[in-house]
C-alpha cells in the first residue's frame, strides 16, 4: 500500500474496537468522541504531510527494506540526515498541530528496538531481530501507528519490580506457554495510545536476574483481547463538550495520553521481542529515552513557534507591540525556542552507526537537549503570558460572546486595538491559554518535565556521558599537573 | 517567446520544467505562492512535469524555505538537467527580496 492518505488513516481506526473508557464510560467510537477527536486530527497531520509535495522531503523516506517510499515514521534512520530530518519534521508538525501528534513515540521505538535486538541476538544466539523485522515491515507497507509503550505504573518507586507487594504494577510475564505467553499490567501515560494500530511494549528500568519476568518487550494489536484503555484528562478539556469554538482555544488538534492496562493478555511468540534477557533492557531504555529525548528539539519547538506567533500577536490586538519590553520577550522566547531546536539538530549531526546498520543520536547531547527541554517551555509560557495579559484567564466565555444582549457588552470592553475585532483577541488569548494551562499544556509543560525521562534521568545520563576525566586531563595539562 | 510564435510552439519543442520543495520546517517564503506565482506567470514554451516523469527535466526549481537548501543533495540534482535554486530570500544564492524572487526565477528561465 505504501502511503495512506488522512481519511484511510481514520477508516482503518474505525475499523478498530479498541476498549477505551473515559469520564467513567466506555466510548463507542473514539474517532467520534469530541474530547478524543482533535488528537486524532493531530495524527491524521502526519498522513496528510505526507502527500504533501511541499513537506514529502521530511515527512518521507525511502525505506531501507523494500527500497519503497513510506512515512518517515515509519522508518529506521539510516543516516545523521535522517536523524536530521526526523527533527525537523517533528518541528513542522508542531508548527501544523499547535499540540502533541503522538506518533513519534513508536518511531523512537522501532529505532531503539531494532538496534538492541540486532546487538541482543548477536550476544546471545536469540531471534528477535528477524521477528521485529517482519513486524516492521508490515508497518512500513501498511503505513501504521505504532504506539510505542514503555512506562510502567512503578507503585512503590523505591523497591524493585520483583519486590513490588502488586506484581502487576510492573508489566510482566505471568505465564509461559509452547505457542506464546501471557501478560498481566500495564502501561501509563500512553501518548496516541487509543489512535494506535499496534502497540510496541518495552521494558520501563534496568533489570536484574530477580527482574527477568518484567524483561519484557513485544507488539500486539492495540485492539486485542486483553488490552483496555483509561483516558487521561486534561485540564478544560470537557470545554470540547459545551460546543463552542473559541473556548478551547485549538478546535482542530490536541494530545492524549492513556493508561493501558493489559489483563492476561495472550502475545504470540512470533510478537515477542524480549523475554527474561534483563542485561538487555536497560539498553533498549536507553536508547529509547535518548531518541525521544532528540524528539523533543523538534515537537516542542513547533510548537513553541506557535506560542511565540500566538504572543506576538496578542501583543498586537493589545497595542503593545512597539513596547521595547514586549519586543524583547519575544527576542527572549525566540533565543530559548532556537536553542531547543539547536540541541535537536546537534545531536542529530553527532549520531552514529550501530550494529544494525540504524542510527542513534549522540546521548550526551540528546539528553542536554531533553534536560533544556525540561526549563525553556516553562520560561516560554510565562513570557507568552506576560505578554498575553490576565485577560487571558479572566475572558467571558464565548457563549457570552454570542449573546444577544451581554454580547455588546463584551464586544465593547474586551476590544484591544480599533482595526481588530474582539473575536479575534478573544481567539488568540484563549490559544495562549490552550497551550500555557488548557488542553495543550499537558504536551507542553508536564510532558517537557516528565516526558521521556524526568530531569534527573538526564543528568544521571549527563554525568555518565560527560567525560569528566578528559575534562581533567586537560585542565592538569593546562595548569602544568604532572601525574 | 510571445504572440503567434506561442501559438505555433509545439508540444515536443516545449522544455519541461519541475519543481522541488524542502519539507518546510521554519520557511522565510511563502514558497507554495511563490511556485504559484510561477507557474501563473510561465510562457507557453514551458511544460509543468511531476517527478514520475519518465524523461529528465530541462530545468529544476528548488524552492527551499531558508538560506539552508538543505534539500539540494545529489538525488535531486538528477531530475533535471539545470536548475534554479531558492533558498529563502535567495536565488542561486543571490540575495533578492521575496517580492522580487517569482521575476528573478522568470528572467533565469529565459536565459
């Protein structure tokens, strides 16, 4: 098939029946659903990009496998200008979406696992890798969301799995049989889980030998038997529900995430990919985390650029435009955004071979670009907002907006500048308000935090990549240190 | 090329021409107007071909959203036999406003 189009893209999740419940009940149709729909559009963006002549050279590649043309994430980076490419890529649809798109999670996924079942089979005579291959393939031809699965619930953060007083707390193997096995646990904080076509499982930690049960990694369909989906909720997002258009600030797109919960699940043994090998799971954690920590040098950036755009344009509508304050907060949301962007492409740049032929990021700068990640959209938004104004949190509802009386009186004080409308003001200060504490918060800011790896996991990452004895190698020689 | 001459100017003595984009991630240009604005303004003697053309281009336009053309690599290059490369508000790699840039490609066209 090749290439889908946006609507082959939500006709084959129609398709689907996935179990998903959300606001205490079980959704019919998701596609459907106004609260889950937006982020379907988000998704549906990478397809649409795709056929796009002005955006193809990003948003495709020329698969390794069958030499066919294919989304680019549904590809293994066979190149730092793939690498590259990826980051720009992620930067435009941020820029398209103004949200999360989801779909990145499984490109780093089908990355990392490739290259550390290939190192894993070559270590230890398993055949994963021919496994993965097959499944990839699959996905390369029939251009499908991978859900990329890899946070477990964790319970008690100080105990290991196998110590956990709930063994489920952590995904594991309950049950070993000739045909497959069978999983019991679950998955949090699952981006795009429910516009998936598959999910890609992998361990959460390092493992131990005690740990080999939860040395886990396999796909399934995300419809299977045995997987069901609690929707997270985002902050105003029943604003979805009332409606309304200019309230939830983005219409069109939006993010989710989920709890994917996995209840006997029965995994075929030609779906597995690791199964009790615990000195390879913090390899593929590793590198799973350091292509998402890449990811974010361009997703979060897009998106910054609307912020920015969003900001410079309230000022605008506020008459503040020419205020040399004003100017140089978006000179200073600017310099963060491009220093985000500049962490991406360098890591990029810096990448590497691996055994498998696919390349990786260079850690040490993939998780310098994540740990920025995890302060500059912080800083991005409270300019936004200080440049917005408290109107953007104080703001009549649009349903007043409307109203045929109340209306005149909202047209009226809420108006910023003669020559545009308080509509417009009013659109522009809630997309502020969308992407600094609504709906597309949670993509921005707490993901920015925690996504990935929380900040302290990349500077546990830092201090192992630092080569700290070079660095005093060199400062001995300066200073004329004899060993 | 103008008037009668255009009318007369057959299908087979036509040069074909193409364009190309970078993918778009932060462009300087509004590049899908400015092939727009080209191809309005394109003489008869011009025929607009895709990538899937069996016959290799006359001319290529590149048409690169900033000063990186990080789309101009040797795979392209190959789809034409000369080309034309916007960069931002740049043509082969001289600077030009991009108000200016539809009738600098146009004026590179006739040469």
């Amino acid at each position: 098939m090749g290439l889908k189009t946006a609507d082959q893209y939500e006709e084959s999740l129609r398709k689907m029946n996935l179990k998903v419940y959300l606001l205490g009940e079980q959704v019919k149709c998701p596609a459907d659903h106004p609260i889950i729909r937006p982020s379907m559009n988000s998704v549906k963006m990478t397809y649409a990009l795709a056929q796009s002549p002005e955006h193809e050279d990003l948003m495709t590649a020329k698969s390794h496998l069958t030499g066919e043309k294919i989304n680019r994430f549904c590809h293994l980076h066979q190149s730092t200008e793939d690498l590259i490419k990826k980051v720009k890529m992620q930067r435009l649809l941020g820029q398209k979406t103004g949200a999360c798109f989801q779909r990145c999670v499984g490109m780093d996924a089908i990355n990392a696992v490739d290259s550390v079942t290939f190192e894993m089979d070559k270590k230890l005579g398993t055949q994963y890798h021919d496994r993965f291959i097959r499944f990839l393939k699959m996905v390369q031809e029939e251009d499908l969301v991978v859900d990329g699965a890899m946070t477990d619930p964790k319970g008690d953060r100080s105990l290991p799995p196998s110590r956990q007083t709930d063994p489920d707390l952590y995904t594991h193997v309950v049950e070993k049989r000739k045909d497959g096995i069978i999983v019991r646990g679950a998955k949090a904080h699952q981006t795009g889980a429910v516009n998936s076509h598959w999910i890609l499982v992998m361990p959460t930690i390092a493992m131990t030998k005690d740990d080999a049960d939860y040395a886990l990694s396999f796909v399934a369909p995300a419809d299977a038997d045995g997987i069901s989906y609690i929707y997270g909720r985002q902050s105003c997002d029943t604003r979805k529900l009332e409606g309304c258009e200019i309230d939830v600030g983005n219409r069109q797109f939006g993010g989710h995430e989920a709890l994917m919960v996995f209840d006997n699940l029965f995994v075929p043994w030609e779906n597995v990919f690791m199964c009790g090998e615990y000195e390879f799971s913090g390899l593929l954690v590793e590198r799973f985390a350091g292509y998402h920590r890449q990811s974010y040098g361009g997703c979060k950036v897009g998106v910054g650029d609307v912020l920015i755009g969003a900001a410079a344009l309230a000022a605008d509508y506020n008459g503040a435009a020419k205020a040399s304050h004003v100017k140089d907060k978006l000179i200073e949301m600017t310099h963060l955004n491009e220093t985000l962007f500049s962490c991406g492409i360098a890591c990029s740049a810096q990448g590497h071979r691996t055994a498998s032929g696919t390349y990786l990021i260079d850690l040490l700068l993939a998780n310098v670009c994540k740990q920025n990640v995890t302060r500059f959209p912080y800083e991005i938004a409270r300019l936004a907002e200080d440049i917005t104004g408290g109107l953007m949190v104080t703001m009549a509802s649009e349903k007043d907006l409307r109203h045929p009386e109340i209306g005149k009186i909202v047209e009226k004080y809420f108006k910023g500048i003669a020559s545009v409308p308080t509509e417009d003001r009013c659109r522009i200060m809630r997309l502020v308000e969308n992407i600094t504490l609504g709906t597309a918060a949670v993509g921005y800011r707490t993901e920015s935090m925690h996504g990935a790896g929380s900040p302290q996991a990349q500077r546990i990452m830092i201090a192992r990549q630092g080569n700290l004895e070079h660095k005093k190698k060199l400062a001995k020689e300066i200073a004329g240190i004899k060993d | 090329m103008t008037g009668l001459a255009l009318m007369n100017c057959k299908i087979s003595e036509r040069k074909l021409i193409g364009f190309k984009y970078c993918g778009g991630c932060n462009p300087v240009i509004n590049r899908a107007q400015l092939v727009q604005d080209i191809q309005r303004r394109l003489s008869a003697e011009f025929t607009l071909a895709t990538d899937q053309s069996p016959t290799q281009w006359d001319i290529g336009i590149l048409v690169c959203g900033c000063l990186s053309a990080c789309a101009d690599k040797p795979d392209f290059r190959n789809l034409a036999r000369r080309w034309i490369i916007i960069a931002g508000n740049s043509v082969d790699y001289g600077d030009a406003p991009e108000k200016d840039l539809a009738e600098i490609v146009l004026n590179k066209l006739k040469l």
